[in-house]
C-alpha cells in the first residue's frame, strides 16, 4: 500500500488527488472517495469554522489509521488530506480516497477511515457565529460508529 | 519517577485553564497519567473542575493516544484535550 497522507491549511482537488493515485498504475480497480465539508447552521448564521490541530500528532495518527485499514482489507493507495484553520461554509474540510482491486475493499476502507478519524485524529472545530464562538462536541453516534467496525 | 515533562493543552481545554503549555516536574510518585491528573487537580479548584473525572477527557503521550493507565517518564510529551471533533 502507498500512502499520501497531508495536513494542511490550504485546499485540495479531489479531482487531481484521483488522477494522482491512478497515474502510472494498471492494477487499480477502484477508487473510493470521500469529501467532508463545513456544513452550515440550521439557520444558516455559521460565520466561520476553525479546526485547531496538534501539529506534531496529526499526520502520524491519520497514517496509523491507514495502515489498520489496510490490515482488514488489501488495499493498493490510502490518500488522507486534513485542513486546519479558518474555513468557511460549504469549504472542503477533510478527503479521504482509498484505491484497491475491487469496490467492497474500496467502499468498506473508506468509511473505516472516517470513523476512525472522526474518533482518534487530534482536530477540534470552533463554530463562530455573530453571537461568539463555541466549541463542538463529540458525538455518541461517532463513536457508535467507530465500535461498529470492532465488533465484526 | 522524577524529571520534567511537557504537558501540551489543545482547544476548549487549553481556554478554560488558560495554559497552551508548561514544563511540568514529575514527583516520585506520578507513574502514569491517572497520577499526573491527580497531581493537576490538587492545584486548585479551576484544575480540579476542569480535569474532574466525570468530565470526557482525551490524552496522548508522545504522540500516541493513551488512558489514563499509560506510564509516563521524563522527558516524554504529554497531551490532555477534549473529545476530538475532526473530520
């Protein structure tokens, strides 16, 4: 498996991220992925998100996550690019595209990943609105989500 | 065990306590993280309801994510945080 692995401010192609895996390769049967955004409030007063990191633990965590995935299925390619700072709605936040020989290995990988990232990558987001800024919590159903894939 | 620590605070908790940071010196007795944790909590009341136990704490040491079971030793980077919410 190779692995491209990134954490960053600025904004990525998911387009090119694809050409990127497939470049040079005739093994690859498919190609999965996943594009999360900053999604707006329901009264649409989101001003800005801010995702705050710990710089010296993100990237190895988020490839730790790659590798277990490829312990469960065979994979070919693991790309995970994760943005930090201020973001903005409908702003990509988070991809995460998984190439292996066929589509189940594809499709399972890739939601293994989020949930895994979702529940043990160092990122906190920041909602900020006229009124302030809160920080979001953490979910139940993330980590539901993440026992899931221990229980199989 | 004694010898210094660095103990790294992230997002709502680095705010309430008001710390981004600090060089901490282990006593003899601070093993893993449960000890370090009752060590902070006896600064003071802000500690003491910031890290309280029923209150969802993450941790990491030297990168890695970790319980509060996991010994530490000088010269090891500590992390304390909330709950992730990345993705």
């Amino acid at each position: 498996m190779t692995t491209d692995i990134r954490v960053q401010a600025g904004d990525f192609d998911a387009g090119k991220v694809i050409d990127s895996i497939r470049q040079g390769r005739t093994d690859i049967g498919a190609i999965a992925c996943f594009v999360g955004l900053v999604r707006d409030l329901p009264d649409k007063r989101l001003l800005h998100m801010t995702l705050e990191h710990y710089p010296a633990m993100t990237e190895q965590a988020l490839r730790e996550i790659a590798e277990h995935a490829n312990e469960r299925w065979h994979l070919q390619h693991v790309s995970v690019i994760h943005r930090y700072g201020e973001l903005k709605p409908s702003d990509q936040i988070v991809l995460v595209s998984v190439a292996a020989e066929h589509r189940r290995a594809a499709f399972e990988s890739c939601e293994f990943i989020m949930d895994y990232l979702k529940t043990g990558a160092p990122f906190w987001k920041k909602e900020t609105t006229e009124y302030g800024s809160h920080w979001v919590e953490a979910r139940a159903t993330d980590t539901e989500s993440r026992r899931r894939w221990e229980k199989d | 065990m004694s010898g210094r620590i660095e103990i790294l605070y992230f997002a709502g908790l680095r705010e309430q306590l008001a710390l981004e940071h600090e060089s901490f010196e282990l006593a003899d007795n601070i093993d893993n993280m449960a000890d370090l944790l009752n060590a902070l909590r006896a600064r003071g009341e802000r500690w003491c309801d910031v890290l309280a136990a029923d209150r969802p704490l993450m941790m990491a040491v030297n990168q890695q994510m970790s319980t509060p079971g996991t010994a530490i030793k000088a010269g090891d980077e500590v992390a304390l945080f909330p709950p992730v919410t990345g993705g």
